[in-house]
C-alpha cells in the first residue's frame, strides 16, 4: 500500500497514469458522486482487469467497497494488478469510514494476493491524517511520496524553446507547478502571453489565483488574510498578528507545510532557538498573483487589460528580485552536492543581522562541524553586473558572519553576463536553468 500526496496542480494524477500505463492498472479518480456511482464507475474501470470470465462487473457491478477490494484481490492472486484510488478525500466525504474498511479488507487478503493499492489525494490535511497513529491506516503504508512543484532545473525542462533568461521570468512569475508552465506559449512573447493569460476577463491566471487561495488554504479566512499580509510586505510574525488580529502560528505551520510560505532564519542561526525569523511568499505564483497581478484584477474583469498590460510588464523587474535570489540559492545547493564548492557543506542560506546595516547576503555556505561560512553570494535581477564592485560589497558584509573561512568564495549571479569575474564563481540563468 502506497500513499501519493500534494497540493493541486501538482501533477499527482498524470505521475501517476505514467505509472501505471504499462501495468495491469484499474484507475478510479473520486468525484464526489453517491457512493452507488463511484462503485459503479470503478466497476467499469475495473471490469477490462478482472475479465469477464471471474465477473460480468457490467451486469453486477460492485455492491460496496469491501466487495470491489475483494474482488480485485482474488483477481490479483496469481497476477500483480495495481488499484489507484485518486482523490481518497472525495470519495471518504461520500464513503465515510472508508478508511476503516480498507485496512480490514487490506488485513485479511494482502497475503493471498499481489493487488497493490496506491491512495493519492490533494487535500494535504486529510492526507496527513491518514499518516498518523490513530488513522486506520497507521503502520500499513509502504510508501508515503509528497509531491512539490518542480525546482528551477526541473521546471527549465518544460520550457525548451525558450532562452535561459526567458525560463528564468516564466519560473519567477509561474513557479514550479508543471500545468501553469504548460500554459505559457513557448512561442510567443511575455507580452502576448500575459496579455492571454491574465489581462483578459476569465483569464487563467487571473482565475488561478482565486482558486489556489480556496482551495489551498485549507485554513480558510485566517490563511487567505495570512497569505495577503505577507504579501504586502508584513514578514515578522507580530506584524502578521496585528494584520489579521489572531494568532498566525498553526496557519503559519499550514502553509509551511504546502510550501505556499517559507520560514526563513539567517542561515548561521539555529531555526529551533533563534527569534530571527521572516516569512515569504514561497511560492512563485502566489507571489506574482498576490503581489503584482491582484491589485489590477477588478479592473481587469472590467475590460482595461489591454491598458494594464504595459504597468503589469513594468513591475516584472520588482517581483522577480526574490525569487531570482531563490533560483540562484538552489543552483548553489546542487553544486554543493557535487562537491564544487568544496568539502562538507551543510548549509545554504540567506544572512542578515537586523541590525541598522543590516548586511544582508543573498546567499551563504557553510561547512563542516564548525560552520563557517566558505561561500557569499549575491544575486542580482540585472543582465550583466560588474563582479568586482559586488565581490568588495561582499567582503564588507562578511565581517558581520560568527565565521567565516580564511579564503571564502564570492559568488555573483546576473542574468546573462558576469563582468571582471576573475577570482570569483560567476553564475547566469544558463547554469540554472
């Protein structure tokens, strides 16, 4: 038994139809519908696998779960045949207890039979749940695989017609979810694309936004109200309260957990101790919805798109500082995982002090049992950047760091072009993506 789980949009369902392509598969996706109806469409899901021979599913179709796994376990004794039961959390809200039922089904036949059964589902909470010690299903799962969108590499691999620079704008302004990257025409300019995809009445992204909010959430108001405040710029977790005027923490943790925010500390500090903390959008598409594309939304419905387009293009350069600094954080992790930034690297992170310099560096490696600091980094949203003024920036910065090794690397990450690079890791848009 396997649980597969993430947010919507994800791509959980084609993963798993890739999967199960080639193998001996009955797929049921929930619906909502009344329990009669979803037996009876995973009856005629089921019926090509069975065969005729052991059960007409088409004139007796399933009478209730336990039939329908038992069936499909008998099926299985001399044969692997593979179940997937597709948004589990809808067919429990019509099916309740259907948890309970298949772990008693699962206990009595597993033994007998090679059925596998791979339970997916996008409400992360339920999902959760189902994990837990007191879920029926505690200690029986032999695979729990959470899904998150794709990195900056991976999601640069759905986008090849497009130049390193130009995968770096999709990914800032769409993240790493695999169906907002299918939607971006390859072939066509940002211009035309957003022009399509959000300054149009009913546009997808300008829609998409209003459901992720409802549908991810899961927290209801308090997240919707958490989301928009960091958004506006209230990172701290006091200045969080005093936005929504409740305590913010379990919906901190919940959006945590889908990775729609980020809770980030200076990377010398402990999270576990230190106070030192902001939150972030960390999700790209949240951020361009909520930060950029939101405010024009009304309007937009009303018709004055075509006149918003140039405004919403003008303030791309802004929202992609963040996740630029993002992008280029990650590339620095899978170099260290290579070895290329030296030996027993344990850590990267942004560093600030809060102090009135505040110091801030985009991005700092740390390495071995000590942590001192090997690596400063800086990235800027600029084509080309000149290294040498940005490495002396770093240097002065460095001093603030508890430790820092005798010869560091600087590290300067531009769009397309380092300039004066001698001495110093440079990175563009072509190594990350």
């Amino acid at each position: 038994m396997a649980i597969v789980w993430g947010r919507r949009r994800v791509g959980k369902t084609a993963l798993l139809q890739r999967f199960a392509a080639e193998l001996p598969a009955v797929f049921h996706t929930g619906a909502g519908r009344p329990p009669s109806a979803e037996l009876e469409a995973l009856s005629r899901a089921a019926a090509p696998v069975v065969g005729s021979r052991a059960r007409d599913l088409e004139s007796r179709p399933f009478a209730d779960w336990e039939d329908a796994f038992e069936t499909l376990a008998a099926a299985a004794r001399s044969r692997r045949i593979l179940l997937v039961l597709d948004e589990l959390p809808s067919l429990e809200e019509s099916s309740p207890g259907l948890p309970d039922r298949i772990r008693a089904v699962w206990d009595r036949v597993q033994a007998g039979s090679k059925l596998k059964l791979l339970l997916c589902g996008s409400a992360v909470r339920v999902m959760e749940a189902m994990q837990e010690e007191r879920s029926p299903l505690y200690g029986r799962l032999d695979l729990s695989l959470l899904l998150h969108p794709f990195r900056p590499d991976e999601a640069a691999l759905m986008l090849p017609a497009l130049a390193p620079a130009q995968r770096a704008l999709v990914w800032g302004l769409l993240g790493g979810v695999p169906l907002y990257l299918r939607w971006w025409d390859q072939g066509a300019s940002v211009r035309t694309n957003l022009r399509r995809l959000a300054c149009a009445p009913g546009a997808q992204l300008l829609t998409e936004g209003q459901l992720v909010l409802a549908t991810e959430g899961e927290a209801g108001d308090l997240a919707r109200q958490t989301l928009y405040a960091i958004a506006s710029g209230r990172t701290k977790h006091n200045e969080i309260e005093q936005a929504i005027r409740a305590d913010p923490g379990r919906t901190l943790d919940r959006l945590v957990s889908l990775r729609l925010v980020e809770r980030v500390v200076p990377v010398t500090e402990d999270p576990r101790r230190t106070r030192r903390r902001i939150y972030r959008l960390a999700d790209n598409f949240l951020a361009f919805w909520l930060g950029v594309l939101d405010r024009y939304r009304p309007e937009i419905e009303r018709g004055l798109g075509e006149s918003i387009l140039p405004v919403l293009l003008d303030s791309l350069d802004d929202h992609m500082g963040i996740p630029w600094e993002a992008a280029f954080r990650d590339h620095l992790r899978r170099r260290a995982v290579r070895g290329e930034l030296g030996e027993g690297v344990v850590a990267v992170g942004s560093f600030w002090t809060g102090a009135a310099d505040p110091g801030e560096i985009d991005a700092v490696a740390l390495a071995g049992r000590s942590r001192e600091a090997v690596l400063l980094g800086e990235a800027k949203w600029a084509r080309r950047v000149d290294a040498e003024r940005i490495r002396a920036d770093l240097a002065r910065k460095a001093a603030n760091l508890p430790r820092l090794a005798e010869e560091p690397t600087y590290a300067v990450c531009a769009r397309e072009a380092v300039d004066n690079a001698r001495g110093v890791l440079a990175v563009t848009a072509e190594d990350i993506f």
